[in-house]
C-alpha cells in the first residue's frame, strides 16, 4: 500500500503515515524498527530524549534501504536549548543516527518557563541547522498558538512541522487551525489517546462496519483530517496492523460521530506546554 506524502511549505515532502518509537527501549529498537520498515513504512520519528537514535540507524543500515528512502525524524532534548548546546546535541544525533543528515529536526517542547523564556534563539540555531544542510526540514513540537506567534514576529523560517498531542478525546483546535492557516503540517503525537479511545461505544459499530479495528478507525480518521501520524507499537501483528490504512475510507457520517469525541482541555493526557519544564537529568 502507497502512503500518502505532504508536502511541507520548504518544499520537501513528508509521509503521512510513520513509526514512532517514543518508550521502545533502545535494546529493542533496532527491531521494532527493522519489523516496521519490512511491513512498508518509510517514516520514523524519534528524539534526543527517547535515547534510542542508535538503533533506528541500525535498523536502517540493516535493512538495506538508501538513505533516502527513509525520512527519519528527530528532536532537540530539552536540556540543549541554549544555542551552543543545540548545536553540539545536532551532532550528537547525527553521531548517534550515523547519518549526515536528518529529514526533519524538531525543538521537542517550547519551555516557556526555562531559559529565560528564550526559544527564540534556538529556533535560530535550528535555522543554521537547515542551512547547513544537517536538517532537510525543521519544525516544532508542542508549541502552542502564542509561541508560533512569537517565531513569526522574532524569525524568518514558519515551521515545517508542528507536532502536538492531538485525537479523538483532545481535537487541540486552536493550535491545529493556526498550523492549518499558516502553511505548518500538524503531527499528532498519542494519535489513540494512549489507547483509552479504543473502548469508546463510538468505535465499536464503526470497526464492525469496515472490519476494522478500533485503532485504524482512529488512525484513518487522523489520515482523512489531514494530520500526520506515527502509532508506536513493539508487538509485529499490531505493527503491520497500523499500517494497513488506506485500503478503506470513512463516509463523512462516520468522520463527524469521531470529531463529536472532543472533550476539550479536559481530555489532555500529556503535559499542558504553557507551564511544562522537564529537563532530563545529566
């Protein structure tokens, strides 16, 4: 099956659909990724922070793939965002991938309370980074709509990408509707809610209907919004389960009965960017 691709508003494309490896332990992320890549997928998203690079570059040696076929995805860590520390992290993940470039590079939280509010020049030194030709593409992740606007007053690069937390449970409208307005792909990052939509009565009839599962009734409902997406599993029949998405399309009844799941804020799992302030420990 054919993914989708998108293209991003540098003029490179993305595929739609990805591999995430956010929690694979990276003893079993060269497998996971291996098993991935023979089910069809040519994306993978990985992070500074998830300590697993090594292995998706094994993983993509291994499998004897050009370099590139694969668009691999990777993040600033939390911990490097003033802009001397940004650059040294870049080759590290360089290092660590075994690659000389990445096909998208993202500042992975805004950290508004840290560094003096000043993400401003990371996002610079994340310029320097494309320009440089280490990054074909650079974006953010969970950046809310007040610092895209701060980006766009302050720099001279809109985002590739924003990724964010977005599914059925937490639609994230504001940010997705700046994304959508501004020319910046939306990334839904925990695309099932960490798997509690899949119990919600809405699916259940829907996933008899197109002898689906829950979860690609969810996936194909993120596909047809337009969002890119990248479940993560270590189990191969859910891998290769995830992929299989575009032999299927949801009438816009169905699409409508999912965008009615909303619950707003209240439906966030993951941490609100506004006040987040993790930084790993050295």
């Amino acid at each position: 099956m054919a993914v989708p691709t998108i293209e991003l508003n540098d003029g490179t494309a993305i595929p739609q659909l990805g591999f995430g490896v956010f929690q694979v332990p990276p003893a079993e992320t060269a497998e996971a990724v291996s098993v991935a890549l023979a089910a069809g997928y040519r994306h993978i998203d990985t992070a500074e922070m998830y300590g697993n690079e090594r292995g998706v570059g094994e993983a993509v040696r291994a499998a004897g793939l050009d370099r590139g076929d694969v668009y691999i995805t990777s993040k600033l860590n939390n911990g490097f965002h003033r802009p001397d520390d940004a650059r040294r992290a870049m080759a590290g993940t360089l290092e660590e991938l075994g690659f000389d470039y990445v096909d998208l590079f993202l500042i992975h939280w805004p950290l508004p309370t840290l560094y003096d509010g000043d993400f401003v020049s990371t996002w610079q030194t994340m310029e320097e980074f494309k320009a440089a030709g280490h990054a074909r593409s650079i974006g953010v992740s969970n950046f809310q709509v007040a610092h895209l606007e701060r980006l766009a007053a302050e720099t001279e690069t809109v985002p590739a990408v924003n990724q964010i937390e977005l599914h059925p449970y937490f639609q994230n409208h504001d940010v997705a509707a700046y994304d959508s307005a501004h020319g910046i792909a939306t990334e839904a990052w925990a695309p099932i809610a960490q798997g509690k939509v899949l119990d919600d009565p809405a699916l259940a009839p829907l996933a008899e209907r197109y002898g689906k599962s829950p979860a690609q009734i969810v996936l194909r409902w993120h596909i047809q919004r337009g969002y890119i997406v990248f479940p993560k599993s270590v189990t191969p029949a859910r891998i290769k389960e995830n992929f299989e998405l575009f032999d299927f399309e949801l009438e816009p009844d169905d699409v409508a009965a999912i965008d009615a799941l909303d619950r707003g804020e209240a439906g966030r799992n993951g941490p609100n960017p506004d006040v987040f302030d993790y930084v790993p420990a050295d």
